[in-house]
C-alpha cells in the first residue's frame, strides 16, 4: 500500500519505479525497502521539506520499518522482565522433628538419679554442659523465629524485651534459607534477659581459689521478676587468674539447685499461669563480671549505666588495684511445645558466624601459672555479619512468629506427649528433668564460664574455661549501637542453644505434621517474593528492564511491546484510510501488471522490454541506459491518461 501511495502520491526516481512498483505485489524486506525505496527518494529528492507527498510518504514507511524491525524481537522484550527469582511454593504438608517427647513415668532404679523413659529429659552430669559452653561458634547461624515486644524503658535497666525464639526443625540449611511459612507444632523457649545495677553487700576476696563472694540485690524492681522484693542472694564466683582477661566478661550463675527457693528463679516465664507459677522451676540469675584496672573503671561505669562496682581484688600476680564491675541479669530460661506460625517476607540467608582475624600471631609462654600454656596474643574474632540478627531492630533477619490462638501460657500437664510447662516431680536438690534446651545452657550451682580457652583460677571445679569466641561475640553485641548488656547475654545464651538444638535435631523422637511453604527460585515476571509489581515493600528490589527507574510498578518490556502494538495498528490504519481514499489508478497484482501499468508515451513499451531483456544479461542495463539517456535523476509520478496512465515529471508546477 505504501509502494502505491509512493507512485501516485509522490514523485519517486525513475531507475527505481520498476521495484517500488513491484513491491505492492511483494513483502519487501528491510534492506529492500531502504535500498530501494527509502535511500533513493531521500537521495533524489531536492529539497524535502518543501515536497510534502514525498515527506509523508517516507515518514509512514520509516515508521513502518522502525515498528515492524523492533516488534521483530518481541519475545526478547518480554523476556527482560522475566528474570530468576524465588516465589511462593504450594502448602507442603510433611512431618517435622519437634522435640524429645515427654513422659511422666521414670524407671526407679533405686538411685538418686531417677531414669526418664525420654532421653531428652534425663538430667545428665555437668559435662553435658561444659560441652555445650565449651564448643565451637557454629560456622552459620540458621536463621530462627522470634515473638517479640518493645523492652522495658526504666533507667539502668536493659532489656531485651519479651523474646520467644524458635529454631527451625531442618537439618538442611537450604530448607531453612528457603522457608516462606511454617505452621505447626515446635520447641519454642522464653529467651528474654534483663540487666541491672547490682547492689552489693558483704563482699570478700579469697586467692585459692581466685574467687569473690557477699550478697546481691536488684537495684531496680519490676513486675517480670518472679520474686521482685527477694532478699539479699548469695554469691560466689571464680575470677581468671591471667591478666589479659581484663576487659573480658565473665558469667557467673547463682545457685539454682534448690528449685523449690526463689532465688533458683530469674524471670516470670511467658508459658506459666500464674497461680501454677510456684510448681514450677525457671529461669536463672547471673553476675556478668569484669575485671578492670581501677584508673579505668569510672569511664567504664559511665558508659555502661546498668553496671555497678562489686568490690575492689589486688590482682594476684602484679599487685595492680583492680576493680571487679558487674551486672546482675536474669532470663527465664524455659522451654515448652506449642502450636505456632512464623513467616518471612524473603529468604533468610545462613552468613557465616564469624571470620578468624589474626590481628598477632606472635607466640608467647605464660610461666606463671603452674604449667606453660602457649596463647596466640591478640587475635579475635570478628560477628559482623551475625550481628544484625541478634541486636534490636533488625526483625526482618529473623523470621516472625505468631502466638498459639490460646497465648503462650498454659497449665501443667505430665502426661506423656503433653506440651508443657511440665512441672519437676521431686522439688529436692536433685532436679533431674528439664528440657535438653534447658539444661544445655544451665550451669552448675556458682559455676563461672572465662570466654577464654586457657585461662585458670587455682584449684577448684566451679568454673569452665569457655571459648574465646563467646567473648567476642558478648562484647561485639553489647558495644553494638542497637545491642547492649541484656541483648549481649541473651546473644551467648542463642548461640549456645542454637548448637545444642541441631546438635539433638536429627535424635528428636516426637514429630507432628507441620504446614511448610519454600521460596523457589524460578523465572518469574513478577514482583520479588511471590509479591505483585510495585506492593509488598520491595519495589527497589524489582529486577527486569528498567526496574530500577520505575520502582517495579509494571514490566517496562511488557508496557513497550503494548505501546508498539498499539502505535503499529495506529500506523497500519493511517496507511489504509490513506490508500482507500487516495489511491486510484494503480491496483495491486503480480509483476508483470505492475510493469505494464507504468508504460507512457515518455518511454515507449518497446523501450521497456528491450531494456528488460538486457537485465537477463546485465542487471546495470537499465541503470547504465537511463544514465545514456541522462534520465537517471529523473523523478516521476503516475497520472491517469485516457484509459491508461502515464509518467509526469516532476517539476515546480507539476501536479500529480
């Protein structure tokens, strides 16, 4: 239709008629039509500005081409916005591990450590958890779950805020990293802390074993703590006997045998009602200590309101005044099974826990302590890419847990298989039952853990010697901008509950029919997540063509192929109104028509054919005789003469 508006409509080279003519009988293609049609006009035409039939002509055939050439790779348009990204599996119901199961009966073998039926709930000797606070950092942290609220706001107390975590129940970190949704049933434990100013009173040193003890009291009271007026506790804790553990934090339990005291209590549990709340055994109360040169402890205290000075030690080796300050903290430190719900907006990755930085690794010999002990001076470890999980508001790199429809409290049940909170049969000293989480982070009656591999304090079985990297991670936390003392412990506490969970994982003997949703990573245009374009928060996050510039409200690839469509049928329909009404003489059909319908009495048939039997031998016969003829820039039209049609040149009075 174009050719046909060319040839009537505008004046057009003579060598090219021929072809131009022909191609409204053909589907010309690109490098035809500008070879043929397009370069010759522009090249012949004088001024173009002023031919306006030539000029809209070849805007309708440049637009053409343009629409038709890029509407050519349409499927590539579409695929930029399609791009690799996870979204929503279907439910997935399968059964998951949750806990060791629980069984009120015991095998009463007359000893004073009555057997459990359930492994998971046999109080073991202390080297149960001097392997849990002895081991190494995990080389990733799993991502886990959390309930939580804002903490208290009182002055020199830090708080975590109630806290309710959930380990996930797999043992494959791309099932963890992957999971959207999670309903069911799961081990669940109240890991809040809170931290204070102790106040302090019959304080006294002892050097074998290096050790301080007196009495502690709360500074400030509140509600959460199970027994907020309790009297004055006592303590006894052992100091490290090394200098180059000054600086360092050491947790010293209080005694928590005799469940039946309240000082055996820390926090009010999240999973106990209140009037059953005496049946039941939770939480501990911790010092967390520091020794510290006494020309440094004012700028110490200062900077950190929710310590206080314990007393002042003449350090055993050098003589130097030193200053013990301390924090009292508690947590509830129970765990129970309940029905809940956590979710995650995208995948969770699993960062590595830590990265080794050997800062000096020059090699010395301690020689006053009773045997050579080789240390590495001066290297730590480095939690940079945990720490957003584990400090406050970052609730995004956690996952998000929703509560039972009944809360998290409920009554005591014994019976086999039942949820809890279970309550201990014998209300002795000898607490023999708890949770594998709970006894996983309970320490021995006055027990210290130094969070450092070597360091020793005399003869005495009270104290462990932790790991360095405990340390570190309590000190990266607290000194955090969003941590600080209780998200510091409660760091540790994580940590060593996170070993011993997967650690038992794969032993769990009770498994309940859970709910699951994965994030898939297939090819996908639309939003991030399983998420519509533009909704969900995450607009920046939009991958495909031109994203970024848009914010992910629609698929650009997409909105371009529509736009052409639409512009390319506005064109389509310009050019057919255009031939209907103005085309008249010309018709499309096969090429000898259209050779025969541009015969004129300017260039006699015969002269056509001759030159058309020469093109058999020479394809330039044509070119090189209308050059011999000096008619090679003529530009001509078709008019209508008599019963046919005829060539009219173009000039500045012709008319078409």
């Amino acid at each position: 239709m174009l050719a046909a508006l060319a040839i009537e409509k505008s004046y057009i080279p003579l060598p090219n008629l021929a072809a131009i003519s022909i191609m409204r009988a053909t589907n010309p293609g690109t490098s035809e039509t500008i070879f043929k049609l397009i370069y010759p006009v522009l090249k012949n035409t004088p001024v173009l500005m002023k031919d306006l039939g030539v000029l809209s002509i070849l805007t309708l055939t440049i637009l053409l081409l343009i629409f038709s050439s890029v509407l050519g790779f349409t499927s590539t348009i579409l695929l930029s916005d399609v791009v690799v990204q996870p979204i929503l599996s279907r439910n997935i119901e399968a059964p998951v591990p949750v806990d060791f199961l629980w069984n009120g009966d015991v095998q009463e073998d007359g000893s004073d450590w009555p057997t459990p039926v359930s492994f998971g709930f046999h109080y073991i000797q202390p080297a149960y958890n001097y392997f849990m606070w002895s081991s190494s950092p995990p080389v990733t942290l799993p991502p886990f779950a959390e309930y939580a609220s804002e903490p208290l706001a009182i002055a020199g107390l830090s708080d975590t805020g109630s806290s309710i975590r959930a380990f996930l129940p797999f043992t494959n970190p791309d099932y963890r990293s992957g999971l959207k949704s999670y309903t069911g049933k799961s081990l669940v434990w109240d890991a809040r802390v809170i931290c204070q100013k102790p106040r302090v009173t019959d304080f006294k040193t002892s050097k074998d074993p290096y050790s301080i003890s007196g009495k502690v009291q709360s500074s400030v009271q509140v509600d959460i703590i199970r027994e907020p007026k309790v009297p004055a506790m006592q303590f006894s804790c052992i100091l490290p006997w090394a200098t180059y553990t000054y600086g360092r934090p050491i947790l010293c339990q209080l005694p928590n045998y005799n469940v039946s005291d309240i000082v055996a209590s820390g926090l009010k549990s999240e999973f106990s009602l209140p009037d059953q709340a005496e049946l039941l055994w939770s939480g501990n109360t911790y010092l967390v200590l520091n020794q510290t040169l006494a020309a440094d402890v004012g700028d110490f205290l200062d900077n950190n309101s929710d310590w206080g000075r314990i007393g002042l030690i003449d350090d055993y080796f050098e003589g130097k005044e030193t200053v013990v300050v301390g924090t009292l903290c508690r947590s509830p430190l129970d765990a129970v099974d309940r029905d809940v719900g956590f979710s995650s907006q995208r995948p969770q990755t699993e960062p590595g826990s830590f990265a080794y930085m050997a800062l000096n690794a020059s090699v010395y010999y301690e020689t006053t302590l009773p045997y050579a002990d080789l240390q590495y001076r001066g290297d730590s470890y480095d939690f940079s890419t945990i720490l957003p999980r584990l400090v406050a508001g970052n609730s995004s790199d956690r996952l998000n847990m929703s509560p039972p429809a009944s809360g998290w409290a409920g009554p005591v049940v014994n019976t086999t298989g039942s949820d809890g909170p279970w309550t201990l049969r014998d209300l002795s000293l000898k607490v023999y039952r708890q949770s594998f989480l709970v006894q996983s982070l309970d320490l021995a009656a006055g027990m210290s853990v130094f969070f450092w591999e070597s360091a020793y304090a005399g003869d005495s079985d009270n104290y462990l010697a932790g790991r360095k990297w405990m340390g570190d991670l309590f000190i990266a936390v607290k000194d955090h901008p969003q941590g600080g003392t209780a998200r510091a412990l409660q760091a540790v506490l994580t940590m060593v509950a996170n070993n011993a969970y997967y650690e038992y994982l794969q032993k769990f003997d009770r498994f309940s029919n859970a709910t699951i949703v994965q994030f898939l990573n297939v090819s996908s245009p639309g939003g991030p997540y399983g998420t519509r374009r533009g909704t969900g928060g995450f607009a920046n996050e939009q991958q495909g063509f031109l994203s970024v510039y848009v914010k992910g409200r629609f698929p650009v690839g997409y909105v371009i192929v529509v736009v052409l469509l639409v512009l390319h049928t506005i064109l389509a329909f310009i050019i057919l109104v255009r031939f209907l009404q103005e085309t008249a003489i010309t018709r499309i059909g096969d090429p000898w028509q259209t050779l025969a319908q541009v015969a004129s009495n300017q260039f006699e048939i015969e002269n056509m054919f001759e030159l058309s039997r020469k093109t058999n031998v020479d394809r330039s016969a044509v070119e090189k005789e209308l050059r011999a003829q000096e008619k090679h820039n003529l530009r001509v039209g078709i008019q209508s003469y008599k019963d046919t049609v005829r060539l009219a040149k173009a000039g500045s009075s012709d008319t078409v």
